[in-house]
C-alpha cells in the first residue's frame, strides 16, 4: 500500500487537487494533480468529482487537507443566514457606530455599510465586568426568554454573543451561552470568546457576528464534506486550511468558520514562501490569479506576514468589516480569468469585478456564457491554445468566444483583437495596482522582490508586457534587472536550465 498525502482546493471557478505518494517498490516520490470545474451551490461535490477525476484510492490516503472559498464567498455574497446579537445593556449600536475610519472624509454623501444585524435583532442583557474583568454589576438572564421567544418569532437562525470585557473574563458569556443552548437547543450560536480574546469591542462584535452569520452555511457544507470522503473509503485525517497558514480539525473548523474566511490564498502564500527560502529568494511578491479573484502578498524574509486587523470589503467608498482572527496579510481583487468585460455609458471599458464563475462560465465554455471575461480574450489573440483548452478537456467555443468579445468591441468601435487586447491590458493594470498596494504603497521597492506568480493564471498574466513592449513583469523591476531573471539565475541546477537562459537572452 502506498501512503498518500492530498490537497484540495475549491475556488469560484475551478476545484484543485495535488497529491504526492512514495512509491512501495522504490521509494520514488510521486506528485500528481487535476482540476474540475466547482459546483455551486453544493461545492462539496466538486472535491469529491476531483478525486474521483484523479483515479486516487481514497482508502489509501493519509493525510487531506482542504482549503476552500465558502466562507468569503457566503460574506461576500450576503448567503449566510438570519442572525441576532445578544450584547451588554447599554452597548446595542456597537455594531452600527463602529469606526470613524471614513475612506474618503470629504465625501458629504458617504454611508456607513449596513451592519449584518438590524438594530430590531440587537438585544440587551444587564451585567457588567469591568476591563480587568471583575464584575460591576451581576448578570441578569431573566430577560433571555422573551429575547429568546422574538428571535424564534423573527425567523433568527443563529445567534451571536458578545458582552463587555469579556476578552478579560468570559463568565457572563459562557453563562449566556448556556441559556441559550437550553432555551433553544436547534439554534445556532457562537460566543466572541470562543473566536477571539482581544480588547476593542466594535472588531471583536463584528468578528463574531460574521462567524455566527456564514456557521450553519459552513456546518453543512464541512459535514457534507467529511461524509462524502468517509463513504467512499477515506480513513485518514481531515484538516482544514485556516486563513493563518495551519491547520485544523472539521470539528473545531464548525465551530468558528471565520477562521477560514482565506484559507486558499493562505496555503498559496504559504508554499510561494516556502519555494522562496528553497531557491535562496528570501523576499517575494506572490501573485495568486484565479478564475474570480486575483490576490497578492508581500513575503520578506522567507517569513508570510499574518495580521489580525483584518477587513472585509474594504475600498476607497467603503470602510469594511473587520476580523478579528490571524489571516495572511492579503490584497484581493476581482479580476481573474472569469473577470466579465463591460462597458459603461460612457463608452469606457471595465474588466471585474463581476465574474462569469464556474455557471455560466467563461463563454469559451460553450455552457451558456455570453458575456466576455479575460479568458475569451486571452483565446482570441492566441494566448490561450482553443486546441489545447483546459488541458485539451474542453472544446473551446470559438464562435461564442467571438460573439462575446465582438459585442464588446461594437460598443467600443474597434475590431475584436483591439477588444480583446484592451481587455487584457486593464486586467493586468488591475493586477499592477493590488501589487503597488503590498509592495510600493508600504515603503518597499519591488525590484527587491522576485515575483512568484501560480494560480491558473497566473504565469500568462505575470508574463506580460507593459504597452510600451518592455519585459517588466506587471510593473515590477526593469528590463536590466527583472524578478523573473533573477529567479532562474538564482535557481538551483537543473538539466534545462542553460537551455531556459539562451532563450531568455535570445528573445526580443
């Protein structure tokens, strides 16, 4: 018997499994890989479709550890589920005061995000510790009941606790969370102590609100997960990616999914890191370019930067959500190869954020997809093989790929391969700019870096050339002294390698 170790990974668009054994006979290791295409809503299906794709012995597997964007998605895409907040008298606007970290101060039109709890499902308990945790004034749970009875009236599925202090001692807490259980035994809940023990009341009520929000979408999805794997023969252990760059187990996953809110990008980031300190490249800029989303870090010193003042959504109009949990410091954008090109009403040309994802799809799938992404431009002009799409798996459509694209190059008054190129341009400035905002905007100088770029499209846009026919790549280095270059230089011997430098420095 073989030992195998596995990874999954389910993005918007594809789902990923790599997998290496040694084998018995000679003890030659062994890495294997294949991708199929997601299956939202049920993403469980695609790992399970990967693996049977793959031809892998479930039985035989040790080891599988699974990252996924279920989490960051349900927020995203507001899926989670009806939640209220149970909260210390006094402290029900928390949630919806926040932070006065208004992104564009001057903006007299400005509004708050909406909090993922209306003010009628923010309920009070009295009691109060103070912030060292003694208790002011004793907890008063005689109101839970009818709390409890609205909730159930409102249609509440999960509920979130979060009382003052409670960083310092979480006594009341627990206490409330055990008045909830017994009124309520079906319903969701999670309590702030359980996810974080820091201080800053808003980020730490937020922290749990989101957790509580995406828990029953993430409990079902995990369980479906580890029973699709156990009756098809898996007996081994199961972990779960978490945004910090470990693991854990399904069970303690369940119980606060927020801190899997970025487990794909982290494992990513992680193994970008860990090929940096191989090949002696200490300091990297990783790009991670996927079918929705494009997503880079700064990694300096060998060492991925985890942070845990994490925000969700948060752009120039936008202050965000914050997480209160360890997650790799990242930059994330809409642009992938899914990317969806439109124009606006005033004749200009857009690409992202809205994605074509895994249904429709790009219209290359011949799936039903009828708007142009970065992948039907990529195919007409040639960067892309159709005879060779998807590994040779898909027939690319051709003709739907150039009803897409031409749409978008009527409304512009171009030709198609124009279209297409302009497409892919502001692609890869979009990409430039998250890689400006980790590196240039942060005091560091890019040509410091080696750019390690993965993800399935991540080498074709990493690649590119800037307008003027430079061979910068996105914008980081020169054409005398470019990451890439540095990376093969510095490469440990290979047979190919005198090979890959003579093309190099033979190419225009």
């Amino acid at each position: 018997m073989t030992t195998i170790r596995a990874a999954t990974d389910v993005g918007g668009t594809f789902t990923d499994l790599v997998y290496f054994f040694a084998r018995p006979d000679t003890g030659a290791q062994e890495i294997v890989t294949a991708k199929s295409e997601s299956t939202p809503p049920d993403f469980e299906r695609g790992v399970i479709d990967v693996l049977a794709k793959a031809e892998v012995s479930l039985a035989e597997i040790a080891h599988l550890a699974h990252g996924t964007t279920v989490v960051i998605n349900a927020l995203t895409e507001r899926k989670g589920v009806k939640t209220a907040l149970i909260t210390t008298e006094g402290f029900r606007d928390v949630l919806e005061i926040a932070r006065g970290n208004r992104p564009d101060f001057f903006n007299l039109h400005y509004e708050k995000p909406p909090p993922f709890v209306p003010r009628h499902l923010r309920r009070e308990v009295p009691g109060r510790l103070t912030q060292g945790g003694r208790e002011r004034t004793p907890l008063d749970l005689s109101g839970l009941p009818a709390i409890i009875d609205d909730f159930r009236a409102e249609g509440v599925q999960a509920v979130a606790i979060c009382l003052l202090h409670s960083y310092a001692d979480p006594r009341h807490e627990q206490e409330v969370l055990a008045g909830v259980r017994e009124l309520w035994p079906q319903v969701s809940v999670v309590a702030s102590h359980q996810i974080t023990r820091e201080w800053r009341e808003y980020e730490r009520t937020s922290t749990a609100v989101l957790s509580t929000y995406v828990q029953p979408v993430a409990e079902r999805y995990l369980t479906r997960l580890a029973d699709g794997v156990r009756e098809r023969g898996f007996d081994g252990q199961l972990y779960i990616m978490q945004s910090n760059c470990g693991v854990d187990s399904v069970e303690k996953t369940k119980e606060i999914p927020i801190t899997m809110i970025e487990s794909g990008p982290a494992s990513g980031f992680w193994g970008a890191a860990e090929l940096g300190r191989l090949i002696n490249e200490p300091n990297v800029v990783a790009l991670d370019i996927g079918g929705t989303t494009a997503k880079t870090s700064l990694i300096e010193g060998g060492h991925v930067k985890i942070i845990s003042d994490y925000w969700i959504e948060r752009s120039r109009l936008s202050a965000g959500y914050p997480v209160m949990v360890p997650v790799v410091d990242v930059v994330e954008i809409g642009n992938g190869g899914g990317s969806i090109a439109w124009v606006d009403d005033f004749g200009k040309l857009h690409v992202g954020p809205r994605s074509a994802g895994a249904v429709p799809g790009p219209a290359a799938y011949g799936k039903g997809g009828t708007e142009a992404t970065t992948t039907d431009a990529n195919l007409v002009l040639g960067r892309i093989n159709p005879d060779y799409f998807c590994g040779g798996e898909i027939e690319a459509d051709m003709e739907a790929v150039g009803r897409a694209v031409g749409a978008v190059a009527a409304q512009l008054g171009v030709d198609i391969t124009e279209a297409a190129r302009g497409v892919v341009r502001i692609a890869n400035n979009n990409m430039i700019n998250a890689l400006k905002l980790v590196s240039l905007n942060r005091g560091y100088d890019p040509r410091d870096f080696t750019l390690v770029a993965f993800g399935g499209g991540g080498g074709m846009h990493a690649a590119g050339r800037d307008p003027a026919g430079s061979r910068r790549l996105l914008g980081l280095g020169n054409a005398d002294e470019r990451p890439a270059s540095r990376l093969l230089r510095h490469a440990p011997a290979h047979p190919q390698r005198e090979q890959l430098e003579r093309d190099r420095r033979a190419a225009p």
